[in-house]
DNA sequence: AGCATAAGCGGACTTTACCCCGTTTAATTC
DNA sequence: GAATTAAACGGGGTAAAGTCCGCTTATGCT
C-alpha cells in the first residue's frame, strides 16, 4: 500500500512532461523563447496541442515549470544556507546579501524570466522575495506602520528592473548589460543601509 | 519645395480619431476595459478593423492614447505647478510630493494603465518618472556612483505596485484597495526622507 | 488475467490581435 | 472644377493562445 493518498502521476505522464520540459530547452536554446509556441511545441514533443495545455495550463506555465528547479535551490540558500545569506546575520546584512543574490538570479535567468510573466498570469514568480523582505524589515528598528508599504516597494525595487518590459528591451533578447547587475546592486545596498540606520 | 511642414491630418482621420477614442471610453465605462476589443470597437464605432489599427497601431496604443491628455496634465503640474511638487522646494520634499501625486495619479487610472501595458509594447507608461527621480536625487548629497542604481529602483519602487501584474489581481476588476495608495504612500515618504538625510 | 474507471490524449474549434492590399476619398494643383 | 496623389478605409486573412470533448490507456482491484 505505498500510496495510500490521492494518486500518483501516471507514468505516460509523467514522460511526457519531461519530454516536453526538454523540448521546450532545446527549443529555447535554439530560437529564443518567443519561438516557442504551444503548437510548434507539441509537434517538437510529437505530442498534441491539448496535452501540452494539459500539462502546464498555459504558455507562461512552460516557463514557470523550467525555472522551478533553480527557484528551488535558490530558495534553499535562503532559507538554510551560511550567513549573510542565509540565517544567523542581522537583518540588514541580510537583506542586503538577499538582494544581491537575488538580482544575480534574476539576471542569470531573465530570458525565462521574462516568458514566464506573458499574459495574465495571478501568480508572481516568487512570492518569496515579498514575504523574505517582509520578515526582514520586521526585525528592524522601522516603525511598524510603515512595513507594509515598504515591503511592497522594496520588493518592486528589487525585482521590477528585471520584471517590467521597459527597462529590458524585449525584442531582441539582450540580456540586462553588464554593468546593469551591479548598478541594482549598489543602489540596493545604500537603499537598505540608509533605510535600517538609525 | 511645396510643403515646410510634414502634411496636416486629413479631416476624416481626426474625426475618426475622436470618435474611436469616445466610444472606446464608452466601451471601458460600461463593460470594462477586457470587452473592448479590436473587433468590438470597430463595430461599436461602425468603422472598419484596419481603420483601428491603422490609428493606434496595437491595442495598447488605444489605452495610450486614452492615458495621454491626463498624462500631459499631471506633467503640467509637476515643471510649472506650485511647490512642493512644482519647482522652488528642496529635493527631498519634491520627490515626497511626486510620490504622494503618482501614486494618487496611478491609482486613478489603474484600469487604463494596466490595458496600455498588455503585450509586448517597448513603452514605459511614462518616462516622467524615471527622469524626475534622476533629476532630483541629482540635487541631494548622494554619491553620483550610486544615483543610475537609485534612480531605477526609486521609479519601480514607486510604480511597480501599480504595473506588475502580481499585487492587483487582474481578473476582477478590483482596484487597489483603498488603504493601498495611504500605504505606499508612508512608505515612500519614509524611504526618501532616510534615503536623503545626511 | 480481466474489469472498471479515472486520467491522459489529441486535434478540431474559437477567439483575438495584428497584417495586407485593393478600393475610396480628402486635399491640393492647374 | 477636373485631375492627381497620398492618405485613409474596409474587411478578409493569418497566427497563436486557450477550450472542448470524444477516444484511448494506465492503474489498481479482484
């Protein structure tokens, strides 16, 4: 009786995700992720169109699904990895050392990123940097009645360079430039240390 | 050597214009800015569907157009109007004033923003923000390293909460509550009066 | 193994933004 | 006021996301 609960993945599924997974990297390595498309997908994957929007529910769901994994490992770095990082540092230094790992992610990662947000989709990427954000500045000496406001616009702060359409040109697909990451780092960094001082 | 000037509009395009932008405002007061598409449009304003796009370009371009006049206003109000959010007060009080105004401005007219934002389209809402806050911060004591950062994450800061998909659900047609804009707006006060003092 | 059934599958269908291009018309010139 | 011409117009055509629903199949049970 190992699954005594609601019902394993069957296991044509089960392939089939992976092999769409795949496809859509290969495609995405190949054309760029504007190419691909739910039908030229699911022709790739030699698989029909419904089974694709069975499996991911829509275009952005692709994406969402191909950034997961490092979200994962990126989000266990936080949560259990060495300080500043990770617990045990004071508040500041981590929300500083959040916000440069964080924008370093994003920018690893804004091509996915980016395909992931297309259309109206209810879900952000992560709620994680809200809620980090939110429980770091709880421990700062701010006064309570101004942490929500500012929870939301440190999160936009940090996240909305690489989220909103128009600081990244996307048509073509070039990448934030280099100077760009470490612009948003410094400013993050003078952000949150004049902001937590007393 | 005819013409010094480029060619004026044509009688009937600006007519059509004006016409395509009422019942487009029409279209938004009764059914909501997700009804009015292309298609319907055209009907309602019984002009042909190439006419629509031969005018706006794209669907945003409809929203755009309909976000400008009040647009031009609010710029008004910010070169020439009365301090602190017109020109003669401190850079400090300045910015707290834009902040308080954009965001009452974007909170207003949430609806139409967030239509003109749909799709691929290369446009900030407005470039006001963005040179606004670069302008002033220039004026404060900050280091010059750090203003290009600073400026960027001061404008996403303060528009993101209203452009990102994520913190307004989109479905509904929910505009943010009301304690929303109060929030940002301590928030920003906050974050510019610590991010400026010496 | 045989059965029942929930889950998976596929592809036709619908919707909507956007394109194309032959036709019409306003403005200008003589 | 007729001719000219560049712009405006209309609406059918295309592409791509997302939906529907009848068919197929893996799985767990007996």
């Amino acid at each position: 009786m190992p699954f005594g609960k609601p019902r394993p993945e069957r296991a044509d599924a089960a392939r089939n995700r992976e092999r769409l997974l795949e496809t859509a990297r290969a495609m995405i390595a190949e054309h760029g992720a504007e190419k691909v498309t739910m039908d030229a997908l699911a022709e790739q994957a030699g698989l029909g169109k419904g089974t694709v929007f069975r499996r991911f529910g829509t275009r952005a769901g692709i994406f969402r699904a191909l950034l997961d994994d490092d979200e994962r490992r990126f989000q266990e770095q936080v949560l259990t990895g060495p300080p500043p990082l990770g617990p045990g540092a004071d508040p500041a230094q981590r929300l500083i050392a959040y916000g440069h790992a964080r924008t370093a992610f994003l920018a690893d990662h804004y091509l996915i990123v980016r395909a992931s947000l297309e259309r109206r989709e209810p879900r952000w990427v992560s709620g994680m940097t809200l809620s980090h954000i939110r429980m770091l500045l709880g421990r700062t000496s701010l006064p309570p009645s101004a942490l929500e406001g500012l929870t939301v616009q440190l999160t936009t702060a940090l996240e909305g360079p690489f989220l909103l359409p128009h600081f990244l040109t996307d048509q073509t697909p070039e990448p934030p430039s280099d100077t760009h990451p470490t612009l948003l780092s410094d400013g993050w960094r003078i952000l949150i240390e004049r902001l937590v001082r007393d």
